[in-house]
C-alpha cells in the first residue's frame, strides 16, 4: 500500500483522508494510537510523517 502524500502542505485535507485510509487499512483502534497519530500528522512534515509510517508498518508485520 503506498500512500503519497502532497509536498506542498496545500492539500491538508486531503492528506489526513489518506492518513483515516491508512489507519482503517492497519485496523489501528487503540485511541492514544490515534491520537498520537493525528498529532504527528498535524505537527511535522511529510518526510517525518512518512518515516513514522514506515516504523509503523515494521510493527505490524
């Protein structure tokens, strides 16, 4: 599953339907997970967001 997200910023909206995406797609339902997602999601930048994502997809396997 690959999940591109805008460099730009200009999209956030956007951005964060592909992030619900993701987190339905990991079946994510622990709430201070979510939390700590959206957190990250609205306080750092896409390269860092994409790293969070890539540790979180090693420890779901």
């Amino acid at each position: 599953m690959v999940i591109s997200l805008n460099k730009k910023g200009s999209s956030k909206l956007l951005n964060l339907i592909l992030l619900i995406k993701l987190m339905l797609f990991y079946k994510l339902r622990k709430q201070y997970l979510l939390n700590n997602l959206l957190y990250n999601f609205i306080n750092t930048n896409d390269i860092t967001l994409i790293l969070y994502f890539s540790k979180i997809k090693l420890r779901m396997l």
